[in-house]
C-alpha cells in the first residue's frame, strides 16, 4: 500500500472497509466504503458499496 491517500485506488479503499468489518470496526469500514463509492463512476457500483457498508449510527425506523 501506498503511503500518499491519492494513490489509493477503489480496490484498496474497498480491502481496508472488509479489514474494519473484519475487525468488527463497522463505522471505520463504512467511512471507507464511503470513499471508494465516491471515487467510481457508474452510480449503480456506487450504491451498491455503498449498501455493503451501511452508516452503523443512522438512525433506523
């Protein structure tokens, strides 16, 4: 891994996020989730990320 964050790819935000919910980590996986589905450009990868990560502290009805 590199150690400049601008380097980093989807592919690495993404191994860190299943690292972090590994670690049973889920906020510091979402966050990174968060940033790999920010930085692809097909919408639909995106939300589906973004669905694999949900925010551990959002409220829920």
């Amino acid at each position: 891994m590199t150690s400049d964050p601008a380097d980093l790819t989807v592919a690495d935000y993404l191994d860190a996020a299943r690292d972090m919910a590994a670690a049973e980590r889920p906020f510091l996986a979402h966050l990174l989730a968060e940033e790999a589905a920010r930085r692809v450009d097909d919408p639909d990868a995106a939300q589906s990320i973004r669905a694999q990560y949900p925010n551990p502290t959002a409220q829920r009805d």
